[in-house]
C-alpha cells in the first residue's frame, strides 16, 4: 500500500487578478464613454438592477464589473461623496 494515499495532498490554486472597485470603475467608465454612452446613468442602471446590459462589452467593461460587489462599488460611491462633500462643511 502506497503511504501517500494516506497523507493530505494541498493544491494550490492560480489566483485571478484581483482589480480594486476604483480600478473597475474607472475601466468601466472610460469604455461606456468611448461607446458615447452617458457613464453615470449606465453604472447606476446597473448598480440599482443587477442587469450587467447596462455595461458595455467593449474593453471587457461588462465582465469587470461584475467580478465586483455591487455592493462593494455602492460603498465606494458613497464613503468617496462623504469625504468630499459632507466632511467639508
């Protein structure tokens, strides 16, 4: 009987490239311009859908941004506007 068959074997896994949601949007934002769509309007159709038809395919904006939360990237939105626009005043 071969003794390995009884030790624990660990594989390891080749991991994606993990993008940051910043970078993600910010991909996503200059493919839908290029494309001549309005990139505010597409990014919140999308975060308040699910519906990733409302990201274009160009640039591979589509699958980018679903590699990120939706949540993820509606936290992102808001800390950056509190930051900017709240904690001023």
């Amino acid at each position: 009987m071969n003794k390995n068959l009884h030790d624990t074997q660990f594989f390891q896994t080749v991991q994606e490239n993990k993008m940051d949601v910043d970078q993600v949007l910010d991909l996503v934002y200059t493919a839908l311009s290029e494309k001549g769509y309005n990139p505010v309007n597409q990014i919140v159709g999308y975060v308040m859908s699910g519906d990733p038809t409302y990201i274009t395919s160009h640039k591979n904006a589509r699958s980018l941004i679903m590699k990120v939360e939706r949540d993820d990237i509606l936290e992102l939105l808001l800390s950056y506007y509190i930051r900017h626009k709240i904690d001023r005043h």
